[in-house]
C-alpha cells in the first residue's frame, strides 16, 4: 500500500496539486506507520506539513492534525521531547477549532497522554487519558475501536503507577472490545493479549502471563511483517516472563531475538535498546557472567543518559545495578561512584549493597539487604489508522539486584 502511495505522491507533484499531494503524503505516512517503517513514515508527515504550511493559515485544522501525526510518529521513534512539542502545538490548534467534546480532540489528548507517560509523568497522563476518554464514552459506541485503544492506553498508565488490578480491569475491557470487532488473528488482538500477559506478570501471575504471551507472538509471528516492531515486543516480553521463571537459558534467545530487532531497525541511541540492554544484563547476572552483565548495563546506561533528564529515576536502577556488579568485580571505587549517582536520585533508597561489599564490620542486617525490585515489562497500544496510528509500546522499567 505504502509503495502505491509513494507513485501517487510522485504523479501530483508533479502536475502540481500541493493540497492534494499533501493529503497523500499524510496517508502514505500512516500506511508506512502501520507497517512499523517510522523514518519513513516521518519523512513522508514532514514533506506534508510542509506543503500545509506553505498553503495554509497557521490555525487551519489540517496543520493540527499533522502536527499530531507527526508527534505520534516521534512517539513510536523514542522522542518523546519532539513528540511532546508537536501533541502541545497539536492541542493548541484543535483546541481553539473544534467543539469540546469532538473525538478528534479525544484522539490528540490521548496520544498526549501516551508521551506523558513516557516521560515519567504519570499523573498528567492519566488526566489526559481520561479526558480523552469521556469524549469518546460520550460519542462512540460501546463496542468502538476507539474505547478499546482508550482503555488500553489507560492500562499502560496504571501499570507504570504500580496499579496492576486496574491495568488487568482496563486491559480486560479492551479485549473484550476487541473480541467482538476483529477475527481471531488480528494484530490489535495481540496487542490485548500481549498487554494482559505484561499485567498478570506484574502480580506474579506468570502462568498467565506465559499464556497470553505465546497468544500474542503466535498472531503477530504469523501476519506481522519481520520487521513489525510488535514482533520484537513480543521478544522482549517472553523474554521478561522466562526469566521470572527461572528459565534464563530460554530468556537469553528471546532478548536476543529482541536486541538483533532493535539493533537493525532502530537508531543507536532509541530508549528501546537501553530497555533491551538492560534485560540481557539482569539475564548475564542470573547467569554469573558479571563481565557481560557489566557491558550490558554500561551500554543501557549511555543510552538513558543521552535520552533523559539527569535526575529521571529510571537512571536510579541502573547506577544502582552497575554499582553492585562493580563491586562483586572487587572494584570498589568505581561501584562507590555509581551508588552516589543513585543515592542523589533515590535519597531513601536501599543502599545496604554498597554496605555489603566495602565494609565487612558495617555489613547490613538481613532484613536491609536490598531485594530485587519487581520489574516492568512493555505494553502495546492498539492502532487505528486515522491522522496517527496508535501503535507503541513503552519500555520496561529496569530491575535493580
């Protein structure tokens, strides 16, 4: 679909039918989008903004909508600092053009929400998600592709807030949706039960998550191209539930799976990777290789660095983690480095570790010793191929050791 898009495009440039062309290019956009191509898929968005720029008022509503597509496209790269100015440039826009209560607005709000939740603030997002929300429950009906994508998303944002019972609810009602308007093998189908699979993992229900997991890759295995980053959600996820397990042999080749995904279709420096990066360390550490554990962890870290801000915690687990694998190598000052990066992020947290391995007459009390935290794992939203796909996936929180 997408190559037919790129001839259409060609032939109106040509006879030079911008306005025309502009809306191809956004279409063209979507599809690749929808196929998981997202550089092109911005390539595209940002030759039709231009031309709407170019041709339009700057309040017009066509610029809204590409201002929103193109912040659900840096969405799915892992900008959310670029995907952020665009759903706020969006808003201000559709805001000021349309009703309150027009589900355009629900779809601009909810897509905000999803960036927000990314960027780790979690409250703002499910404001956003819930105003999006009433707007849809108000105009849609009960069985609407739009709800099932509301309250999926809603799930997304519980799961980060440590609420698993209400992510189970929201997920639960989105399948339900989903069951009833798609066939057996569709990818939105997948997306539910790959997102269940996540949430009853969260409550250490791993039998269901194995289920629903292997649900999820058996439909996305079979319809989803190669390169459909659903696929390497898949990866990561089975990846997250055999190492809660205890099978880290057979988490080592799911993430694996997962990194050779990322590391051929993602840039170098995608949030993603430092997810992945992450999980092969916490998998190298359960399997004693501390050398590989270290590297993993070093590469997951630059990553995050460059990406967030200095005092974001997800940086804590992973200063945290490179500290105690430091000091399990006997390299005691530069595991002495890295628990102070974390102790400025997390002045209350659990820092019995570094006690452990630097001062034999300090050593902590049983009860202070640091436990393995619980960890996260990727939830994917389901799509809908309008102005924005809603396809992404947010990455898993970092278990500290």
């Amino acid at each position: 679909m997408a190559e037919c898009y790129e001839k259409i495009a060609g032939i109106y440039e040509e006879e030079g039918y911008d306005r025309d062309l502009a809306a191809h290019l956004a279409f063209a956009a979507i599809c690749w989008g929808l196929h998981g191509d997202y550089q092109k898929s911005l390539r595209f968005n940002l030759e039709a903004v231009a031309i709407r720029e170019k041709k339009l008022p700057p309040d017009h509503l066509d610029i809204g909508q590409s201002f929103n597509s193109l912040a659900g496209i840096y969405n799915s790269l892992g900008n959310y600092q670029k995907a952020l100015e665009y759903h706020l440039k969006a808003i201000d826009i559709l805001e000021k053009g349309l009703s309150e209560n027009h589900p355009d607005l629900a779809e601009v709000y909810i897509g905000l929400a999803q960036t927000y939740n990314e960027l780790g603030e979690y409250q703002k997002a499910l404001g956003f998600n819930q105003k999006g929300l009433a707007i849809y429950e108000k105009n849609q009906p009960v069985n609407h592709a739009d709800l099932a994508w509301s309250y999926s998303n809603l799930a997304a944002i519980y799961d980060k807030l440590g609420d698993y019972q209400k992510s189970i609810e929201f997920n639960g009602k989105a399948l339900a949706i989903r069951t009833k308007i798609y066939p057996p093998e569709h990818p939105d189908l997948a997306k539910s039960y790959n997102n269940l699979g996540v949430a009853y993992g969260q409550i250490g229900d791993y039998q269901n998550a194995l289920e629903f997991g292997l649900r999820a890759l058996a439909i996305r295995e079979k319809v989803l191209h190669i390169n459909h980053p659903d696929l390497e959600l898949s990866y990561s996820n089975m990846a997250w539930i055999y190492s809660e397990l205890g099978d880290y042999p057979k988490a080592l080749e799911f993430n694996l799976k997962a990194s050779a995904w990322l590391e051929t279709n993602l840039t170098d420096h995608h949030p993603s990777l430092a997810r992945v990066y992450g999980d092969l360390a916490w998998i190298y550490n359960n399997l004693d290789d501390r050398q590989k554990s270290l590297a993993f962890n070093l590469k997951a870290l630059a990553i995050e660095e460059e990406n967030l801000t200095p005092d974001h915690p997800d940086l804590a687990p992973l200063y945290h983690n490179i500290g105690f694998t430091y000091a399990k190598l006997h390299q005691l000052s530069q595991a002495k480095d890295y628990f102070e990066k974390y102790q400025k992020i997390m002045p209350d947290g659990c820092l019995s570790n570094w006690a452990m391995y630097t001062s034999p007459k300090r050593r902590p009390a049983p009860s202070k010793i640091c436990k393995a935290s619980p960890s996260a794992s990727k939830t994917s939203i389901g799509s809908k191929p309008t102005t924005a796909w809603k396809t992404s996936g947010k990455k898993r929180a970092i278990r500290t050791w």
